[in-house]
C-alpha cells in the first residue's frame, strides 16, 4: 500500500516568515513529487514539480527532496495571506500513466 | 482554453438513483482521471485512463463505472447511488505517455450528496 504522509496542522506562520511543509512516501520507487495548493472548495492547483534530488527554486516557493530519505518539503518564502490554503503533497512512479497517490494535506495559515 | 471542465457542478441524489458526471480536457492529454476527496482522507484515485479505448481501477472503483468516450472526454457513472459516495469528485489529465509529463490538471469539481 502506497502512502503519503503529511502532517495535518494546521500550520500558523506569520505574515513575511518562511513556511515549511514536510511529506514523507512510502514507495521507494517513486520518481515524480508535486505539491498543489487547494483553498476551501476549489480544485488542486500545482505549485511545484520536482523529479531530482536537490532544491528547486521557483519565484517565493522551493521544493526540497531527498529519495534516500524518503522525503519532500516546500518552503514558502515571504509568506503571504494569500498563501492560507491546504497544501496536497503528490507522488508518482514516474514514466506513465498511474495515478497520484496523495497526502491528506497540510493546512496553513498565514496571520497577518 | 478551458483546461479541464466537469458538469454539472453541484447534485443531490436519493438512495439508488444513477448519474453520470462528464469531464472534458482541451489540452491534447493522453490520461484522464476520477478522483474523490473526503473530509480526513485526502484525494484517493476512482479510475483512470492512459489513453483513448483503455481504462483501468484504482484505489477505490468499487460502485463506479467509467467511459473514456474519445480522446476529450472521460465520463464517471454511478448505477446505484449509497450515501457512502457522498463526495466531491475532480477529474483530471495529464500527457503521460514515454516521454510526456506526468504533471496533472484539475477540472473544478463535483459536489455530491447522496440522501
């Protein structure tokens, strides 16, 4: 059984503080990690992609992973209000067409 | 371009009756997808489709049926609704052939009730 763990929060930054979102996998063999954002009775809307470990950078958000710890995290630099939303962490197998299994998501909260 | 589209938004069913929700992509996309999400257990796969005339379960088919109707249209049917379905319910798509990313897309959502 393929999980994804996130910690549910929720998760209280204040405004202008970096926020640091952790996910952990279970299938080692997974390739592909993405995290979306998802405010309150909207759909899931990709923030970042990353298939390598490493950082990778992307306007005020980076995505970290590390595979032989099984591990991702996004971090939100310049936090804004606009940034309070439940944040999903995704994992794939890479290379066709499987579903994403996700995490429950972390719920953020940026305070102004 | 509309990305991905889903209809109807909102529905109310009662014990036992049947619908179909409709999901469209007009981004080219090979693979198509159904997921539910539920307060506490975060999106959990229905079925997919890698390509046009295949489909295949995932984490949770029992209770569904799926239609891949051409390349644009993925479509969700439940024969006989129970309670337990009550959920929102997104579709997505994706490239995802040897080659293509396997980033997906979602659609805005259905909203369920089953009484």
């Amino acid at each position: 059984q393929k999980e994804v763990e996130q910690n549910s929060g929720p998760l209280s930054v204040p405004e202008g503080a970096i926020a640091s979102l952790n996910c952990t996998y279970s299938d080692r063999g997974s390739q592909s990690f993405f995290w979306y954002r998802q405010y309150s009775g909207k759909s899931p809307e990709l923030i970042m992609s990353i298939y390598s470990n490493g950082d990778k950078e992307d306007g005020r958000f980076t995505a970290q992973l590390n595979k032989a710890s099984q591990y991702v995290s996004l971090l939100i630099r310049d936090s804004q209000p606009s940034d309070s939303a439940t944040y999903l962490c995704a994992v794939h197998p890479g290379g066709g067409a499987d579903g994403l299994t996700f995490g429950k998501g972390t719920h953020l909260i940026i305070q102004p | 371009n509309a990305g991905v589209t889903q209809t109807p938004k909102f529905q109310v069913l009662k014990t036992g009756q049947s619908m179909t929700l409709q999901c469209a992509q007009d981004m080219n996309h090979n693979s198509m997808y159904w997921y539910r999400q539920d307060p506490g257990m975060g999106l959990r796969l229905i079925y997919y489709s890698a390509s046009e005339g295949t489909t295949d379960k995932g984490e949770v088919p029992n209770g569904y049926n799926v239609s891949r109707l051409n390349k644009r249209e993925f479509s969700l049917r439940l024969e006989s609704a129970a309670p337990s379905q009550t959920s929102v319910y997104f579709c997505a798509s994706s490239e995802a052939l040897a080659g293509g990313s396997d980033t997906q897309y979602f659609g805005p959502g259905t909203r369920l009730t089953v009484l």
